[in-house]
C-alpha cells in the first residue's frame, strides 16, 4: 500500500451548485456539514488536505484552501488547481457533495493502484466516478495543456491517461452518491447510513 505520507487529499468544493441553488460543501446531514464528511473519510489516509474553494468561507476548516488557477472552468480545472499545488505523487480528489463516502472506499483506490495507473477510480453502479479516484502528479501536465486549449471536460482528460476503474458491490452503490438537488437532500435527510 502507498504510504501516507505520499497522498495528499483535495477537497473540492468550487463547484458552482447552480442545482442546488446553495454551495453544497454547506449543506447540513445529521448536524455536519457535507465537506466534513469528505474530511473525515479522507482523513486516515493522507498526510495533508486542501480545499480547492474560491469561497473564504472553508477557510473555518483550517485546512490549505487553494482557489481555482483557471476559474469557471468545472471539475477539470479543479482537480488541475490541487494537483499544481501538491507536493506527493498521489493525490486522493473528493468533490464535497458525497456525505455517505466511507474511509474503506477510498483505501480500496489506494489498495488498487499498481504504479501503472494514472488514475484510480471507483465505478459505482456501472458509473466512472472521477471526482472519487485516485491521481497521479503527472496528471496536472496533461490537465494543464488541455485547459490552455480550451478543453474543460472532464471524460477528454481522461481518455489520455492511463485509468483504472475499482467497481464498487452494488451494496455500496450508496456511499458514492451525490447530492446535487434540494429533492436529493430531502431524500437523504431521513435515511441513516452508518
């Protein structure tokens, strides 16, 4: 297994949750905020976190909170902002809205990772979850050349990288789910996943 000391955890919380109508690292489950539940989750398994965040207000975490290099620029430009201020190999990316996710999903990326990977994913419900994976540094140049290019979609960043997918038992399809509307959040409010 890869040594903690060589993962850093990034959070991100930049997205614009126009959905949700709110920023959903706020949104509250059971008293806790949704990005203490990815801090939390993440926590065991690295050496250091940040918050990639343009919003001052997760600065209350006491975490390192970088802001986005490119901005309105989606997940892609997010996860480039961690990766150029990471200083270790790997880099765990979590985006804030999946308040279910469990330490033992994300060591499973961990466990996975064969030194061939550039990313490690986790594959829930026949779905690649990007933003609950595993990065290798070097991903930051490939990230960065497809920005300057004007390219921000996720899936073509990809496509040019070496990625392996950890697909999830279908009992756990629900520790990966994101909350992206007020109707998901009232369905989660009363159901207990511990």
């Amino acid at each position: 297994m890869i040594d903690k000391k060589d993962i850093t955890g990034i959070i991100l919380a930049g997205g614009k949750s126009s959905r949700m109508g709110t920023d959903k690292g706020f949104l509250k489950l059971n008293r806790k905020s949704f990005v203490e539940y990815s801090i939390e989750a993440m926590k065991p398994l690295v050496s250091q976190m940040m918050i990639v965040s343009n919003n001052a207000d997760y600065d209350a975490f006491k975490l390192k909170r970088v802001e986005d290099v490119i901005k309105n620029s989606g997940p892609l430009a997010g996860i480039y902002s961690g990766l150029s201020h990471s200083k270790t190999d790997y880099n765990l990316v979590l985006s804030c809205d999946i308040p279910f996710i469990k330490t033992s999903i994300l060591e499973m990326l961990i466990n996975a990772q064969d030194g061939d990977a550039d990313i490690v994913q986790i594959l829930s419900d026949g779905k690649p979850m990007p933003l609950i994976a595993l990065y290798k540094k070097r991903c930051e140049t490939i990230f960065y050349n497809l920005l300057q290019n004007d390219e921000r979609r996720l899936h073509v960043a990809l496509n040019q990288c070496i990625v392996k997918n950890i697909e999830l038992n279908p009992e756990c399809d629900v520790f990966t789910t994101n909350i992206n509307t007020p109707e998901e959040l009232k369905e989660i409010e009363h159901v207990d996943k511990n």
